[in-house]
C-alpha cells in the first residue's frame, strides 16, 4: 500500500483552508505596511533573536516577557527551517496572543497540541501560498504530476525561500506531485545526500545558502540601538557594550566607539 497523505502529517482539506484563510489575512496584513519578508515581520511584532545553539533538539520558541512577545529561533538549522519556525511562531503571536501572556511558554502537550499544529499549516499556507505556487509551477516546471524532478523541486524551494522537504511535501499536497514519488525525490532532504542537492542547486542558478545552516547571531534592532544609547549616555561601561554587542558577533569599533584608558566591566 502506498504513502497517504496523513502519513507525510498533511493536514485535512477543511483544516487547511480554514488556516490558509488566516495566512492570507496575516500576509496581506503585513503588505500593507511593505513587509514581506517572515524574518522583517516578526521584527515588527516582537524582540527578535537569532542564534546557533549547539543542539537540535530546539528549532525556536516565543515567550512574553515585560510587556513585549519575544522569539527566538536556532539559526544552528539550515535557513530554510529556520524560516519555517520562523512562521510557526507568527501564527502563536497573531493567534495565541492570550495563552503566551498568560503561560509566557506553549508547552507542546495535550492542551496547546492543536494550536501547535494549526502552527505548523500555518507555516506552508504564509510562506507557500497556493495561487502563487501554482502560477510558479507552471511558470518553472510545467510538467506533468508524474514526472517532477529533484531540479523542479529545486527551483520552486530557492524562489520561495523554503527548505527542499517543505516544498516537495506542498507540491503533493497541491496535486502538483505525485504522492509515489515522495520517498525517491525525499531522500535528496537527508543528510546522505545533501551535497548532491547542493549541486543540484547550484547548477540550476541558484544560491545554497537555504539549504546549509546560517549560524546567524543577530538580535533586534532594538537591542542594539539600546546597547547604544546606553554608552553614549555613561550609563554602561566600555566593557560592558563589548559584551552586549559580542553577542551578536559585533565590537564597539564599528560604531565609532574606541576604549578609554580607565574603563572597566560592571
């Protein structure tokens, strides 16, 4: 017996659409203000941090904490995920507002389960919509269901900045992709092959920097401009901004700011 789509944990018809309308709500939402890109849109709404852990057991969470939404995402992931878990925490911000002011964490057990996975349609329907995956399919590939290959996988997840896996599993989920051709054009997602993917992505023009991880340190404008201001007012040491702006990879050269002979680290 072949693969279902429940066994590749794609969501009911009913399901689908009814987030698919709540994802186009939100991306039109943000348009409107010329925001489109999911990393720009959750510096709009939250305190942002990207940073490498040193595992993997952690893709991102969101937490509310004096008054503002903060989230974090792992950037120790390859950038299409992170980009995904990026959207999967949008959907908590928009819609889950209420429980993270009231738990400051969702907890992935049986009472915020179903919410986690209405975050997870979430992710495909905002950052792959339908209409538009359609009209770069057949602007790309234009090929038979039966006949999808790695390259036209390929092509679609680099235009819309997703992860190979992601893009393979939302074709099917379209009719795009023949459902049989899952476990053969899946395996270019595994590590065993990631250098062929990369090749592939490279002779088909595109850059491979979705598909490594970024191991991105960046925080918040915010917190930079507070790092800032805080110096140039006295109220931190030099030593102190060398530390805030060490967590994002930064020093205090690159702001103009040099070391004064009798500075410490409070």
């Amino acid at each position: 017996m072949g693969l279902s789509k429940k066994d590749l944990k794609l969501p009911d018809e009913p399901l689908r659409l009814k987030i698919k309308e709540l994802a186009d709500e939100a991306r039109y939402r943000f348009s409107k203000k010329g925001i489109v890109d999911i990393f720009d849109i959750l510096e709009d709404v939250a305190f942002f941090i990207r940073k490498p852990l040193e595992t993997y057991d952690i893709s991102g969470f969101t937490t509310y904490f004096n008054n503002e939404f903060i989230v974090f995402l792992n950037s120790s992931f390859t950038l299409g995920h992170e980009r995904f878990t990026a959207a999967h925490e949008l959907y908590h911000i928009l819609y889950n507002d209420d429980l993270l002011k009231k738990e400051k964490l969702l907890m992935n057990d049986n009472v915020y389960r179903d919410e986690d996975e209405r975050a997870n349609v979430f992710e495909s329907e905002f950052l792959m919509p339908e209409d538009y995956v359609k009209d770069l399919f057949y602007k790309l590939v234009n090929t038979n269901k039966d006949e999808v290959e790695v390259r036209h996988v390929v092509r679609l997840n680099s235009t819309l900045k997703v992860s190979y896996k992601a893009m393979l599993k939302r074709l099917i989920q379209l009719d795009l992709c023949n459902i049989s051709l899952y476990e053969k054009l899946s395996t270019y997602g595994t590590l065993d092959k990631k250098e062929e993917l990369r090749e592939i992505t490279k002779i088909e023009g595109y850059d491979i920097s979705l598909i490594i991880p970024s191991n991105v340190s960046y925080v918040s404008k915010e917190y930079l401009e507070i790092a800032k201001q805080n110096y140039e007012k006295g109220k931190i040491s030099y030593g102190k901004i060398t530390e805030l702006l060490g967590f994002i990879n930064e020093t205090p050269e690159k702001y103009g700011y040099s070391e004064p002979e009798d500075d410490e680290i409070v």
